[in-house]
C-alpha cells in the first residue's frame, strides 16, 4: 500500500479569502493545541485574523467541525482497511499492509485523525465516533488470529492484545509526527512495519 487517496466530504460553501476546508483545518489546529472544549469560535475567527460573523458564512458551530472532521478521518480508515481486506494477501500480509495503510491515513492528515485519537466520549458526537473506532480495531482481531494460525506471526499473545499493541504504536504517531520533519510517511511506516514484525514473527 504505497499511498491512501483521501476524500474530504466538506463542501465549498462560503465567502471568498478562505474556503470552508481552510476554516475547518484551522479549528482543527485550535481544537489540538488549546483542547476541543477550551477553544471556541473566536479563537478560530482570531487564528484566521477575521471576524465571528464571517466564520459562520463557512459553518455553523463547533460541533460540526468536530463532527465532519472525525467522520473524514474514519472513513479514510475504513476505506484503507476495506481496500486491504479486498486484495489477495496471506493473513500476514493483509495485517503488515493494514498497518503500512493506517500510519498512512494518520500521515496523510495527521490532524483530524489526532482530533479523533483524543476524543473523550463527552457528547453524542464523541461516542458515535468512538463506536465507529471501536469496531475497526475488533475488526482486525480476526485477522490477526488468521495469521497466528497459518504461522505467519507469534501465537503465544492474544489476538486481542495483540491487536490493541499492534494500533497503539501506531496511533502514538500522532504525539510526534511532524509533516515536515526529517522522516516522510513512506520511510516511517516502513519502520513501523519492520518494528511491529521483529516482535511478532513466529520464527523468533
């Protein structure tokens, strides 16, 4: 899996100067540093240098930024994860290209997938978003324990633990990937693939 083509789902509605995707990557860069429940709509307007009312030509309140931002980045997941799942892979390699696919997505738009890996769970929003990301980790349970049995990996750990170790390196991304840093998403999932299957190969 050499790259992940993203769909953004927001429309262009708005007033010229900044489009509605500027508006919404700059909350989203406010929600990540200052905290989703500390930043409010001024704080955007003030970070784009333009007033309230002119933010609100582009949306209509904190909640559907988070809102759309968190469904961009899981459908982006799910979307990486189905195109693995379709190919023609041995249990072990459909598991390295899930995740070479997901330090792909977190790459590829590392802000609205830290956005998501910080949720809490306090609003409606939150909790949908959080069943949709639990339900694509239990998904790769399964898949893991295919490959423990066609001896692919190392059978002595827990599909589920497994599992939860496997998303755990690669969510922690998030805490230190830098766009423009020395390393480009290529070379770092290489490394996270290598990483993840010294430790996991059944011949160690």
């Amino acid at each position: 899996m050499g790259g992940v083509t993203t769909v953004n789902p927001t429309s262009q509605r708005g007033r010229p100067g900044y489009s509605r995707d500027d508006v919404i990557r700059a909350a989203v860069r406010a929600f990540n540093s200052r905290g989703y429940d500390a930043t409010s709509m001024g704080h955007v307007a003030q970070d784009l240098g333009i007033s309230k009312s002119a933010l609100y030509h582009h949306i209509t309140s904190k909640e559907e930024i988070l809102e759309e931002s968190v469904a961009y980045a899981l459908s982006n997941l799910e979307q990486a994860f189905r195109d693995v799942v379709a190919a023609d892979l041995t249990p072990g390699g459909t598991i390295r290209q899930l995740i070479y696919g997901s330090v792909a997505v977190l790459c590829a738009d590392a802000e609205s997938v830290t956005l998501l890996l910080r949720l809490r769970g306090n609003s409606e929003v939150e909790l949908r978003a959080l069943s949709r990301r639990r339900e694509l980790t239990r998904s790769v349970i399964p898949l893991i324990a295919k490959a423990q049995e066609s001896g692919e990996i190392r059978s002595d750990i827990s599909p589920a633990v497994l599992t939860r170790m496997c998303f755990g390196l690669v969510n922690s991304l998030a805490d230190w990937y830098e766009p423009d840093g020395e390393l480009g998403p290529e070379q770092i999932a290489q490394d996270v693939v290598a990483l993840l299957f010294g430790g996991l190969d059944s011949r160690r």
